[in-house]
C-alpha cells in the first residue's frame, strides 16, 4: 500500500508516526485513509505557507494586498502613461535624437536576412 505513495509522504509518516503511534496501532497498520489525511494536512499547511510567503514579497515591495480597493486599482492601471511636453507629469523621461537611417533595397533586405531560409526551401 505504501509503495502508491511518494517517497518524500512515507517520509514525512516516519517523521510524526511517534504523535500518532499508539500501542495497539504502530505506522505499519495504518490505512490508506490515515496516510491521505495527513498527506491531505502537509499538503495545506505548505500551500498555506507559499501563500504567506507571496503576501510578505508583496508587502515589501510596497503594495498591500490585503485592501481589495488598492488591488483592483492596481489591477486595472494602465500599464505606461504619455507625458506631453510643458504639463507636470512626475519624472522627466531621456529625450534622444532619433538617427534618420539610409534606405535599402529589397535585394538588399533579401540577402541580408530572407536568403539563409528561403534558399534553403523553407
């Protein structure tokens, strides 16, 4: 019966089987229900834990979601904002002067990139 199980669950039977154990009931005897349950508690109490985890990481990155109001804000936020010239917007962004590039030709552009594959027939 043990052997459906996997190795790290009879493991961590052996660990408490000591709380459990009675004298009439040794690990040996337990049943398929026995062994579920507490792999049923280890399972939550890890999930449990994960989720602790994921709030405090949350936590100290400045949002706290534990107010549904400021999680549904921060939810639907739009993702960037357009700051125009001349109103506040907060932080000034790097302005760079865009470079004018010079115009090729298909065969160019062709034989740059599009050759390798299609003279290959793909």
């Amino acid at each position: 019966m043990l052997k459906r199980f996997t190795l790290a669950s009879v493991f961590l039977l052996f660990l408490i089987s000591p709380a459990h154990a009675t004298p009439d009931k040794d690990l040996k005897d337990w049943t398929e229900q026995d062994i579920l349950s507490v792999n049923a508690s280890l399972q939550s109490a890890l999930r449990h834990r994960i989720e602790l985890a994921k709030l405090e990481a949350s936590n100290e990155q400045g949002v706290d979601y534990l107010d549904p109001s400021e999680r549904l804000n921060a939810r639907i936020a739009p993702f960037g904002s357009v700051c125009v010239e001349g109103e506040g917007c907060g932080q000034q962004g790097i302005v760079q002067e865009v470079v004018q590039g010079t115009t090729r030709s298909g065969s160019d552009i062709y034989s740059a990139h599009c050759f390798v594959c299609h003279t290959a027939g793909v």
